[in-house]
C-alpha cells in the first residue's frame, strides 16, 4: 500500500516540479571601468581637498599612491584656476585632468605602476 500526502506527486509521474528560477535581468549592472572608477575616487577626494574639507592621508581616503599623486597634481592645478575664476571653474579643471591621468594610468588595462603605486 502507498500512501501520498495531498499535493504531492510520487518520483517520476510527470507532476509538478520545483519551479526554476526566472532568467538574469538584462538590465543587470554591470562592473566599472578601472579608469572611470579611478575618476570617481580620485575626482570626489581632489574636491574635498580643493575645498578643505578632506581629512586624512590617501589611505583613509581608500586611494592607492599613484592616484594620490593624480590628486596632488589636479588640485595643483585647479588652485590658480579657483584664484582667478572661482571655484565651479577649478572643479572643471579637476575633473579634466583626474579623467585624463586615470585613462592613462589604466591605458594598458591595469595600473602601470602596480596596483597601489
């Protein structure tokens, strides 16, 4: 004699089966360029710096050495800049020159100095 619970199906009859999960979204995020998210740290830090707002050395500031020196470089750059045509002016300069040192610094797709030169 067998006996089935109710709503259960006995292995093998063909009944119901565990549902499978629906498909991937095509909409799913995908990873960020190494050179954009270079930019985006670097660019966030360089405006806090050129502000005075930033607090601490790059690591507390999660940037490797070489994308503190891009940093140095970009806030050089945009204190004249800030001096002469205010600061909307200087965050343009910023974003400039961070976008252009991280492309180069990621031209090869990784760092070129190692990954926290």
């Amino acid at each position: 004699m067998t006996l089935l619970a109710a709503g259960c199906d006995p292995p093998g009859s063909g009944g119901s089966q565990v549902p499978s999960p629906p498909p991937p979204s095509s909409s799913s995020p995908s990873a960020t360029a190494p050179e954009d998210l270079c930019a985006r740290l670097v660019t966030h830090w360089a405006r806090e710096v050129l502000d005075g707002t930033a607090y601490g050395d790059y690591q507390s500031m999660g940037l490797s050495n070489g994308q503190y020196g891009i940093l140095r470089d970009a806030v050089a750059a945009a204190r004249p800049v800030r001096e002469q045509r205010g600061a909307p002016a200087a965050h343009e300069v910023i974003v400039r020159h961070v976008r252009e040192a991280c492309a180069e610094r990621h031209r090869t797709g990784r760092p070129d100095e190692g990954a926290w030169r």
